[in-house]
C-alpha cells in the first residue's frame, strides 16, 4: 500500500509466510495489540495504530502492571494495521520465524500531554514521550512509552502508570490465552 511499510516488505517473502500483505484502511477507534512471539527469543511485540500503520515495538520481558517495572521496548519496523489480527506460525527459515499469539488486543485513547495540553501521538512519538489508556482485555488502564537517549533512538521503556488497574502483586503474563482465539501458543503451533 504505502511506502512507509517498505522495511516491512523488504523482511518478508510473502510466498512462504502467511502474515498480512498489509493494504486495510484506517478504522474511527485506533486499535492497539500485543502479539505474544515465540521467535528465536520469545518476546512481546507491542503495537499502537498511528497513521494508518501500527508503530511497534519488542518488548523482551513484556508488559508489566508494576508501575516501577520499567520494561525495555525495541522500536521495529511498522507493521501493516491488519497485521493486529495476525495469529499463526511464521516458518521457521523466514524472518520473525515462529509462532505468534494474539496475546491482548482492543483500542486505545491518546493521554499524551505537555504543560497540561494534549498532544497529538505523532508529535508525542517524535518527542519521545507517548502516554495512552489502554482497553483491552488483559491491559488496561494509562500506560506510558519514553524513548531512552543513545542507541539510534530505538531503546524505549514501556511503563505503567499508577492507577486503579496497576497492581505490584499480579503477573499478568501469567494470563496465557489468546485473545482472538483463547488457544496456547502450543495449539496455535500445532493446530
Ligand atoms: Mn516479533
């Protein structure tokens, strides 16, 4: 569709891999999700729909709801929005090989401010500092991205903030269903 999803293109061999070619239109609820990835090293890709694309990131350790849990995310190529409903294994030889879970999914709503005004994500994005109320089914609540100095800009930190949906005790990755389908990344691997 666009040219901004070349590096996405570029990545993969659509013969051989069943992920989205990408090409679906931008829908009113921006949409976010989190795909549970059990590639060469097992991570959580974290996506936010902003401009017609799904910005993304990898996050290695996952989502935490501990507010003082600062979990490193990895800014990737942007990802197509039908990408969101993406569950299945990719083989083993192609980028990203593995099998991929859609872990939580729903809409988000942007809370990203400066000096008390609301700023638009794209703005919020390029300042390095996004804030958004996430409504999923497992993730919920403000949730904040902060991009760290050095390393190209890639290095983010994905946090919670405190709120009535943060908890110290609860691991939320404990919660191992697909959202889309409720299966384990065993069944979605061998269906
Ligand atoms: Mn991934």
């Amino acid at each position: 569709m666009t040219e901004k999803l070349s590096e996405y293109k570029k990545k993969r061999d659509f013969e051989r891999t069943s992920e989205p070619l990408g090409g679906k239109g931008s829908s009113k609820e921006k949409i976010f999700v989190v795909q549970k990835h059990d590639a060469s090293r097992l991570h959580y890709d974290f996506r936010l729909e902003m401009d017609g694309v799904l910005k993304s990131w990898a996050v290695p350790k996952g989502p935490s709801l501990n507010p003082k849990d600062k979990r490193l995310a990895v800014m990737t190529e942007d990802h197509p929005l039908d990408y969101a409903g993406f569950e299945g294994s990719i083989p083993k030889e192609e980028y990203g090989g593995g099998t991929v879970m859609v872990w939580d999914k729903g809409t988000y709503e942007n809370k990203s401010s400066k000096d008390g005004e609301r700023v638009a994500m794209k703005e919020a994005l390029e300042k390095g500092h996004l804030s958004f109320e996430l409504k999923g089914g497992k993730l919920k609540g403000e949730w904040a991205l902060v991009r760290m100095r050095g390393k190209g800009g890639r290095n983010w930190l994905l946090v919670k903030a405190d709120d009535k949906e943060s908890s110290k005790k609860k691991d939320i990755l404990k919660e191992d269903k697909s959202a889309k389908t409720a299966r384990s990344l065993r069944e979605i691997a061998n269906p």
